[in-house]
C-alpha cells in the first residue's frame, strides 16, 4: 500500500492534482493514473511537487509525462499562496483595502530555467498569470482527420504542442468533429512526436476552444474543461494571423482565460495567460495494486 498525500485543484475547471509526496519518476503514470481515475480523486490531469534544484525557486512542478502545463503552474503557485500566506494575506489585504499580488518562481517541467507565476488572493479563489517565453514555432501542417487531409496550424510552445483546428472549416457537427479528433490522435501522436500535445477545436467567432489533450507517458487523451498551454497557443496563433500584439478572453466548457500575446519584429514574442484557481480539497490517498480510497478528501 502506497500512501499519497495530494491537494486537488481547480484551474478554469481544469481539475489538477498535485501530489505532496515524493514518488520516484518511475512511478509517475502508475500513480497519475490511479489518482484520476472517476472512482478515486478524479482530475483531468496529475502532477508532483518536488524540490527545485535552483535557488531561486520556491518549488518544482513535474507533470506526468515531462510536459509543460500552464494551468497546473498556476495550480501550484496558488497553492504555495494558500499554504503559506493566507492567514497573513487575509489580515494585510483587509487592512490596506486593496489585494496583494505574490510573484511565485517555479521550475516546471518542459521549460528551462524559472518561471514567475504572479498570483493575486480574492475572496474565494487566486487569480494567478503565467508568462510563457516565446513560441518556438507556428507553421502549417497538412494533418488527417475526419476522412480527409487538412492544413492546420501547429504552436509548438516550450513543453508542449498544440494544433489549431478552426471549426468553419469542417462542415459536420461538434460531436462529429469531437469523435474524429479522438480518431485523430494516434496518428497525430506519430506525425507530431511530442510528448504531449493538443487539439484545439477554435471556435474564431465566439473566441472559444474546445480542448483535447494527449500524454503519452501517462497514455492519457482528455477532453479538458479548460487548457491553459492550449489558450496561449490559439493566442498566439490570433496574434500571428493579425500581425500585432492582440488580448485574447478565450472561452472554453471551464471558463474565461485572458491571453495576452505580444507581437514584436515579425514574430510572437511572449504570451502571458490569467485564469482564476481556487484550492478544492486536500488528503491523504491510499494506493493498493488497482485498488484506491480515499480519505480526508473528497471525490468527485
């Protein structure tokens, strides 16, 4: 029996577990897989706190398959917020009238060196920003899907790789379109060799995406609430059709995410992303070959 201590969280309704105990690399999608399981924690996606190997940083995030996950850092640093800083945060921000913004230094997995998570307590939940460096590449690539050869665009971000799938361009229905994305994935799982990648069903006349994300380390493919990575990824995408800096309220089934992609010298420069995070539960869980229960905390 393996005990495993976790706090749930809830990025834009991206549900994230981030595992308190240390569990040997070796062990990361046998454990990720137990936790999201429908009938023990449940989330869409895992994580493992560990110590940071630079100074500078408060923690290090390792997500199941090595992959970089914006929503899962801002996960974190608000819950280093809310573990370290509530009660004094509670006492400050009612005193001075006005909320105080906490920069967060993590390392994460997918990205080098630091990054800066600035996370704002409100009354109930964080708000938290995540500025990611620049893209490493947006191009066209004719992939298959539904029957049928298309030219997408395809955001490689540091960690991560997303494809933008533009609705108008298809003339079946979401659930159609939704059954032919999952048929899609191992075939684009070949063509892309990423160790994690998503599909971005963008809607451009309401801003909205409708995201699929696949890991093969963990051999996860989720339809997800909300995509932190995958908002960056069709911000950038916005900015680079429009040639300028563009702010971008994507909407996707969990909520609003604010991107902000900064267009300089013929390219995107950076993008930065803002959501709402809020702690859900936090307990101990009990692993046993196939078997799960949990206490102290809630299932879904």
């Amino acid at each position: 029996m393996t005990e495993i201590k976790f706090v749930k969280m809830n990025p834009t309704e991206n549900t994230t577990i981030l595992v308190e105990s240390p569990v040997p690399l070796e062990r990361h999608a046998e454990v990720a897989r137990a936790l999201m399981s429908d009938v023990s924690v449940c989330a869409e996606q895992t994580g493992f706190i560990e110590r940071p190997k630079n100074d500078e940083a408060w923690a290090r995030l390792q997500m199941t398959g090595g992959e970089f996950c914006g929503n899962a850092t801002m996960s974190l640093a608000a819950f280093l917020v809310w573990r370290n800083f509530s009660g004094e945060l509670a006492k400050k921000n009612s005193q001075k009238g006005r909320e105080r913004k906490i920069n967060v230094p993590l390392e994460v997995s997918g990205v080098k060196g630091v990054i800066e998570c600035a996370i704002t307590p409100r009354d109930g939940f964080f708000l938290g920003t995540v500025r990611l460096s620049a893209p490493e590449g947006i191009s066209d690539m004719e992939l298959p899907i539904a029957g049928s050869r298309f030219v997408l665009t395809v955001v490689r971000l540091p960690g991560i790789t997303h494809v933008i799938v533009p609705l108008e361009i298809f003339g079946s229905s979401g659930a159609v379109l939704r059954e032919s994305a999952l048929k899609a994935v191992d075939d684009w799982a070949r063509i892309l060799d990423a160790e994690a990648f998503g599909v971005m069903l963008y809607d451009a006349d309401r801003c909205s995406i409708t995201p699929l994300v696949h890991v093969r380390e963990s051999e996860t493919t989720v339809w997800e609430r909300g995509c932190g990575s995958g908002s960056a990824a069709v911000g950038a995408y916005i900015a680079a059709v429009a040639k300028k800096s563009v702010i971008s309220r994507v909407s996707q089934p969990g909520g609003l995410i604010e991107v902000d992609a900064r267009y300089e010298g013929g390219l995107v420069a950076d993008v930065s992303i803002t959501g709402r995070v809020s702690v859900s539960t936090r307990g101990t869980a009990y692993i046993q070959g196939n078997a799960m229960e949990v206490r102290n905390g809630k299932r879904c």
